[in-house]
C-alpha cells in the first residue's frame, strides 16, 4: 500500500461511520456495566441503543456478563434481552449526547 492509501483509509472509514452509526456486535462491544441488574449513576454513557435481529429496537446496557439488558416503559428495571424478544442483538449505537438547549 502507498502512503496515500494509508491515509485515505481511516478517513474512508469515519465518513462510512458518519453514513452509517450502528457497530456491529461482531466488530466489537459496548463498554460494559460493572454490575449486572442496574447501571451505577457514573455509568449512565454506558446505555446504548441496540437492535436485534428481528429489527425491535431497545435502550439499555451490556452488562458485567455480557448479558444485554433492555429497560421496559413504565420503568420496572432491566431485563435480559433474551427474555424479552427470543432475538440475537446484531448491532448497537451509543446514543449522542443532547447539546445544551436540547439541540443534537
């Protein structure tokens, strides 16, 4: 490869990011919880958007045992994803923090 290639490269990846923000799970994980059934109040950046195959989509977290964890509405807690839709998680997404006045 040239030295040119090396560099278009990464910026070839950041724009397919940008089109595109759902990561696969393949590819690589969330930061996980460090507990299992609830997130710590310093772990809040930790809750992404996920989906699974079946193409529901859940907020929620990856926890200690890599077991994905949904919340329900009302808030009764998070569940395991696996209990709630019998579907494999395939891609996740953080979710972008608002700016102030509540604009992206």
């Amino acid at each position: 490869m040239s030295m040119i290639d090396d560099q278009i490269k990464p910026l070839a990846y950041k724009v397919e990011q940008l089109r595109n923000p759902w990561i696969s799970v393949e590819e690589r994980l969330p930061e996980k919880a460090r507990g299992l059934y609830e997130l710590e109040k310093d772990e809040q950046h930790k809750m992404v958007l996920f989906m699974t195959a079946n193409g529901w989509l859940y907020i929620g977290y990856l926890d200690a045992e890599e077991i994905w964890r949904a919340f329900t509405v009302p808030f009764k807690g998070a569940y395991p994803i696996d209990s709630l839709t019998w579907s494999k998680v395939t891609h996740w997404m953080p979710i972008p923090e608002l700016k102030e006045g509540g604009e992206q």
